[in-house]
C-alpha cells in the first residue's frame, strides 16, 4: 500500500490493496481496474464526477470524439451496476471546444445513461462568472451536472440544501406567511464561483472542481455514512465534501499528484482545518468592489 511519510486517514491504494475497511481511499490508476476490484454489487450510495472534456489538459490525451465517447461509455457500464437501487449519479461536464465551434458533452452522453435505464432528474445548471473571454462568439459561463437515478425510489434532502427565499415576509391576504420558513428549493441553476485565480481553493490542478458544487449534491442525494464515489476524483474535491459531512469516499485518477494532494485536503476537512467556499456562500457583489468604479479618462 502506497502511502506518504505522515499516515492519512485517506489512503492512496494500488491494485491488489484490500479496501474494504478504508473510509477514504484513492485509487492510483485507471478508474476501471478499480471497479474491477471491487465486489459485483450494487454499494454506491452516490457516484458524482468531472470527468475530462477531451480538450488535452495534462491529465488527459485528446482523441478523436468517437474514442472519447467509446472510453466514457466503459466507465459508465462499468460504475452503473454497482450503484444502489436508491442512488444517484451526477456527471458534470462542459463543452468540447474546437476549431470556433462547440459540442454539448452533456447532450453526447445521454444516450449512454438512457440505455441503462437510468432517470434523468435534472439537468442542473452551474453558472460561475470567470473564465476565458471569446472572440467570435458569447463566452462560456456555465457547464451542466446531469443527475440521474435508477429508481423512483432515491434519497432527495430538500432541507438539507435549501436557500434564502427572496420574499420571506410575504403573506396571503389571511395574513399567512406564503414561504417555507426554512427558505426554498435551490432551483436548476447554481451560481457557484469556479476555482480560478485566488480562489481559497486553488491547488496544481488546472480545471477543479469546487468543493461546494460538490457539498450541495452530497448534501442532498445522501444521508450520512453513505458510500460516495469518484472515478476521476483529481484533488479530491468530492472527497473533501463527502469527508466534511461523514460520509465514505472512493476516488481513482492516473495522476498520483492529484492524489497525493486529494489525501492532504481530505484529512484537512477531516480534522476540521481546510478552508473551502460552502455551497450556501452568498454570491459577493462585485459592485461593492473599487475595481467596479470606471476610471476616470477626462
């Protein structure tokens, strides 16, 4: 078993590593050897994951879009049989990007999900408001999770992630109060900030995923000591999130970088000293900020 100097409580593992007692395992390697391994059953309470985009980042070889979609096939066929009756799968992705012209990954993979039957709940929508400005067409600022179930039979914990309503006090003519006090449904498009810049968050990787986008699912599609997890899991974003509310995380990724990385934040979340941005977070107003004010030209 591979670990580093100081012992985690999430451990990074290699073919032929016993995982069954393990709370926090990362699997160094390709996420399938990984299934492989596992017993053939239904244990997953929660598969969620960003998987690469094929646009030829470090952690990953661009290829043609049918061996793209051929590779994202497997690890689908081989992830859904091994998810709960009452779980769910969330797979977020963006667009693929090319040449001045762009593809849906999200409307390329659905066919993969529907042919295992899987329910499509919804196609949640994560607006940030940073990101590389465009010059021949509007620049992206939004990439979509698409939420799947098995059943009609699945874990939903509206409390658990509900928001402030905008009109708490607004009342019937009788005088009740129309809003759920404990504040209302998130909807289908999440404004949570992308990790770029100096995000509180930003590690090595070069495309990661907020720990919040994450916590908001898990929170959600979850109870605790649930099984969560990742097949492209990078620094171990959905671990943090699933390791904060006491639930159990597997994540695979080839880059033993990541990993090592992903074991540091997890066992930091453990003990209560990472510091990440909470789904929950108010939006800031960039109109409080000097940088708003116009310079003055005159």
């Amino acid at each position: 078993m591979t670990k580093s100097a100081r012992r985690h409580q999430a451990v990074i593992v290699g073919p032929g590593d016993a995982l069954g007692k393990l709370r926090y395992a990362l699997w160094h390697g390709d996420c399938r050897e990984l299934l492989g391994e596992l017993p053939k059953r239904r244990q997953f309470d929660l598969v969620l994951t960003s998987p690469p985009y094929n646009l030829g980042k470090e952690y990953e070889s661009k290829s043609s879009m049918e061996r793209y979609l051929a590779l994202q096939e497997a690890v689908i066929d081989a992830v859904v049989p091994r998810l709960k009756r009452t779980g769910s799968l969330c797979w977020q992705v963006g667009n693929y990007a090319q040449n001045g012209y762009i593809e849906p990954l999200d409307i390329m993979l659905h066919p993969l999900f529907k042919k295992h039957g899987m329910v499509l709940r919804n196609r949640l929508v994560w607006r940030f408001g940073h990101g590389l400005h465009c010059r021949k067409r509007f620049s992206g600022r939004y990439e979509v999770v698409l939420w799947y179930t098995r059943s009609d039979d699945y874990v939903f914990n509206l409390d658990a992630v509900r928001i402030p309503s905008k009109y708490p006090g607004k009342r019937t003519a009788e005088g009740r109060y129309t809003g759920n006090p404990r504040g209302k449904n998130p909807e289908d498009v999440w404004d949570i900030p992308n990790v770029v810049g100096n995000h509180k968050e930003k590690t090595i990787h070069p495309c990661q995923f907020p720990v919040g986008l994450a916590e908001r699912l898990i929170l959600a599609l979850t109870a605790p000591r649930a099984i969560v997890f990742d097949p492209f899991c990078g620094v171990g974003s959905t671990g943090v999130a699933a390791a904060v509310h006491k639930r159990r995380f597997f994540g695979s990724d080839t880059v033993k970088k990541y990993l090592e990385v992903a074991a540091e934040r997890i066992d930091e979340a453990i003990e209560g000293k990472l510091k990440y941005r909470p789904h929950d977070q108010p939006i800031y107003d960039h109109r409080q900020s000097r940088l708003s004010i116009p310079p003055n030209e005159a």
